[in-house]
C-alpha cells in the first residue's frame, strides 16, 4: 500500500510539473518563433523524471538506465526503418515523386561539398554520428515518458492503460507547436491532429514493449532517435512532392498502416497483458 501511495503521488507531481513547464516553454516557442526553446523542451520530461526519481525512488534504478541484450539494439534501429522506408517508398510511387535523388541528398550532409565516394556511401557513413547526435534530444523526453513514467503506470494501472495513459499524454504534450503551425505543418491541421495522435499512440506501443522486454530505457531511446533521424533527415528530404505528408511520415496514413504492422508483430503482447 505504502509503495502504490508512492507511485500515485510521483506520478502526478512527474506530470503536473512536466506540463506545467512544457506549457511555458510552448507559450515562449509560439510567441517568439524561437525554436531554440524546443530543445529545452524536449528534455522537460527527461529533467524531471530525474529529478523524481531521485525524490521518491532514491534507491531504485527507476529510469531503467540499465544493461541490455544486443538484439534490443538491432530492433531500436530495425525497427523504424522496417515501417518508415517502405511506407515513403509507397508514397513516392504513388504520388510520381521523382525525389531529389541520393546523391543530391549526401550533397546536404557535407554542406555541399563534393566526395569522391557514392552518395550512398556518405549517409551510410553519417548515419552513427547522426544517430549520436539524435540521441542526445530523444533522451530528454524517453528519460521522463517511457523511463519514469510508464513503469509506475504500468504498476498502478495495468498495462493497456499505461500505454493509453503515456502515449495520450505524449501526444497532447506536441499539441500546442503543431496548432500553432511551427511543426508538422504540411498537412491540413484536423487531419494532421488526428493522424499524428494515432501515431504516436502507435510509437507508444512500441516504445513501451521496448522498455518492458529490454529492460532498459535506453532501447527506447535509440528507437525514438532512430525514428527522428530516418523520418526528419534522410526520408523527409528526399521528397518533393508537397502531398507526401498525407501518406508518410509522422502523419502519413501508409507510415501509420506499416505501424499498426509492427505493433502486431512486436507490440501485442505488451498490449494483451
């Protein structure tokens, strides 16, 4: 009983402390423009899931900031690959979209200068420092969503309830800068709105099943920044077309269909518990 009180009382301060400051953080980013302020932010949840689990975990590992297998590292970078590349390559077919090609891609990697290697050669070389540097943002927030918080959910609520609970608080938390039209502003806002919260309730499966089987959070983090690189710096540019957010992409309907695909091979038991 002592360890539930516990859990609800650092749950709700894990929260109401991260939204609170969130919101802050948004108002500034909505009222300025200056989206320096979203790197802040997205490591609001990962600062105060620190800071909570030092305060009402002090001598527990409660971020899950721990060893895992080698295969969990395999998925986190399989694993978004498996729903996003084929999902824009769908999508390109579709739509004709010729792309800007793989060599004029490499060419924005290297601020334009030219290699004497294949374009190709140059992302797959840039892909683990990138991946690196992804990291460094994607942990801010998995620290808090899914290295705090879904473990204390999961003990209070149940498992359904925990992803239903983290990924709808996730996805609300991107609201207020995708309302304002400073991210994921290519598509019609309702749809947009829509689309990108089944998604990240998609993501929020897979992530979770991620903590849970590894172990660790840190899968969680690799997947997170895994998805963010392969979407935002690799797929995203290639594209041309200007309806290729419709169908891929964090508010893509194939990328949320490929999504729902992985879920049912890797995300169904964590959901059926």
């Amino acid at each position: 009983m002592i360890e539930t009180n516990n859990d609800k009382k650092s749950i709700l301060v894990f929260y109401i402390v991260t939204l609170l400051i969130s919101a802050v953080l948004e108002g500034i980013t909505i009222v300025t423009g200056c989206m320096a302020t979203v790197l802040i932010l997205m490591w609001v949840p990962g600062i105060v899931g620190i800071i909570c689990s030092r305060v009402f975990y002090p001598k527990k590992q409660a971020l899950g900031i721990k060893k895992f297998k080698l295969r969990y590292l395999l998925l986190a970078i399989l694993i978004p690959n498996a729903y996003l590349i084929p999902s824009y390559m769908f999508s390109w077919l579709i739509l004709k979209d010729p792309t800007i090609g793989v060599n004029e891609l490499a060419l924005k990697f290297t601020n334009g200068v030219v290699l004497d290697i294949p374009g190709v050669s140059v992302l797959f070389i840039a892909f683990i420092p990138m991946l690196l540097l992804s990291m460094v943002t994607a942990a801010g927030e998995e620290l808090g969503w899914r290295g705090f918080a879904f473990p204390i959910l999961k003990r209070i609520y149940g498992t359904k309830k925990a992803i239903l609970i983290n990924g709808s608080i996730w996805a609300v938390w991107h609201m207020p800068i995708i309302l304002s039209g400073q991210y994921q502003a290519s598509v019609n806002i309702i749809y947009g709105l829509i689309s990108f919260f089944i998604e990240v309730m998609i993501l929020t499966v897979i992530f979770c099943w991620s903590r849970k089987s590894s172990g660790s959070v840190i899968p969680a983090i690799i997947l997170h920044a895994t998805h963010n690189l392969v979407d935002q710096s690799y797929l995203q540019p290639l594209s041309t077309n200007a309806n290729v957010p419709y169908l891929s992409g964090e508010q893509g309907i194939i990328t949320i269909l490929m999504g729902i695909l992985i879920v049912m091979i890797f995300g169904v038991a964590e959901v059926k518990e």
